[in-house]
C-alpha cells in the first residue's frame, strides 16, 4: 500500500503510471542522489510502473561510461527501468556511433540532451544533431530534451528538432518549464511529433497544456532521482489536481507513454531477450 504524500489530499490515480523523465545516477557534482535501492523503493511507494531514467553526470563528459552504467542498471531490473543514452553533439561523428551503438542495446529506449548542461544550442551543431535525431527515429526511440532555460535550450529552440526531423519523436522534457508554457502549448499543438512532459508545471498549467496541446500529446514526468522522493509526490499532486477526466488522465500518466516507447510491440519483460 502506498504511503500517502505529504503533499495528497487527492485521491489516487487507481491507474497504471510511466514516468517519463527521472534521473538514476551516483551523484550531481558533489550532492549524492538516491542509490538505485531508494529509487526503486519510491517507484513502489508511489505505484510507479516503470521509470525512465537518465544519466545527471553524463552530461558533463564520458557518455559512454555513464551509458553503460545506466545499462546495467537496467539490466538488473528490465521491467521497471528505462534507460535514455545521452551523447555529446559536439564530438560529431563519434556521438552518433556512440548513440547508433546504444540503440542498438535492447534496454535503451530513448535517448536525452540537456543543451544547457551540455552547452550546446541545437543550431550550433545543426548537421549532427539531425543525424543524432535520425538515429533514434530509425531506432523508434523518443528524444526528450531539456527546455525552457535559455540560451540553449528554449521551448522554440527545441521546437526546432522536431521540424527538422519530422519522423522522430521530440520531446519538450519539461513543457516549458515556467516562462514558455503557452508558447511551449501551442509548439506542440501545431507540430505533429512534438510532445510536452509535464516536469514542471504546475496543476493549472498541466490542464492548459492538455487543453492546449491535447491529451493525446502530453506525458507525466517528475525529474525524481534529481532530488529525494517529494518531488515525485509534488508532481503526481499536480496531475492529480489538474481537474482531467479519466480517459485524459490516463494518457498522460500511461498510455502516451506506453505509444511512444513501443511497449506494446516490445513489452519491458522482454527487453533483455
């Protein structure tokens, strides 16, 4: 049974739930973050289904090494842990046979940019980053990027990705954060492959989003790992609170997820096969 967060005074979303954007790594600079024990203990305490997860260190250098540690661990638990490979744009050629060598992994079902992390604007490295998006289109793989915080990585800069590949799967990884949430609601609107995760907003925005843009379009997400497990509660509040009849509720906390993962053709159970 679930442990009510400090925050619920909601009921219970009684409905299968993916979280589309969590972090899963030792560390952040010099702050510890939950060990991968603690993650899974509050995925079960808040009746998260599976998870996916992304590396923090890894967009400071050395992708390779924290993709295959995200690798492993999903390895050891394939049916909860969803593991997105990041590359480094800047290191051309090498990053798409960084990221054509993860995909081809079984585990890996996505890939994540932070440009501001990773200090890059998409259109400073145009011609990798299409090759980089194709990539993962090939792979049926969703790119979620960080956006909302310029220089690099407004709502429009990212936008941007998805014009330019239009059979890849982009997704704003936080709907704009705070200060691009309308514009970041109608980007994804208009532009067919584009999709908002919900890591951020707050339960109004989260209806105007879904109003906005479509239910069909937006996905739940906490950035939980990032920080403790209250984040995780704060956000599922915010869904809950965001006044959504039944059937849009349950895509955006699921089904959006389970269509652009691939879940019902490739099932998490199977992913080691």
């Amino acid at each position: 049974m679930r442990t009510p967060s400090v925050y619920s005074t909601w009921i219970d979303l009684a409905m299968p739930i993916i979280d589309f954007h969590t972090h899963l790594d030792e560390r952040w600079l010099n702050q510890p973050l939950p060990n991968e024990r603690e993650f899974l203990d509050t995925l079960d305490r808040f009746e998260i289904e599976a998870a996916c997860i992304f590396t923090l260190q890894g967009f400071y250098g050395d992708c390779r090494r924290h993709n295959e540690a995200l690798a492993e661990r999903s390895c050891r638990h394939p049916d909860r842990l969803i593991p997105f490979a990041t590359v480094d744009p800047k290191l051309g050629d090498a990053a798409v046979q960084e990221l054509e060598g993860c995909l081809a992994n079984p585990h890996f079902r996505g890939v994540k940019f932070h440009p501001w992390l990773q200090a890059f604007a998409p259109s400073m490295v145009k011609p990798t980053m299409i090759e980089l998006v194709r990539c993962a289109a090939r792979h049926r793989a969703p790119v979620l990027f960080h956006d909302g915080t310029p220089p690099y990585s407004t709502s429009f800069q990212i936008a941007d990705m998805a014009r330019w590949v239009p059979e890849a799967k982009i997704v704003l990884g936080h709907a704009g954060l705070s200060d691009y949430i309308v514009p970041a609601a109608e980007l994804v609107r208009d532009i067919p492959n584009l999709f908002a995760c919900v890591c951020g907003p707050r339960a109004g925005w989260v209806n105007y989003l879904v109003r906005t843009a479509g239910a069909d379009k937006v996905l739940f997400g906490s950035d939980f790992g990032f920080t403790d497990w209250t984040i995780l509660a704060e956000f599922l509040d915010n869904v809950r609170a965001a006044d959504l009849d039944p059937m849009a509720l349950e895509q955006v906390v699921y089904r959006n997820a389970v269509r652009l993962l691939n879940l019902h053709e490739r099932p998490l159970s199977t992913a080691a096969a």
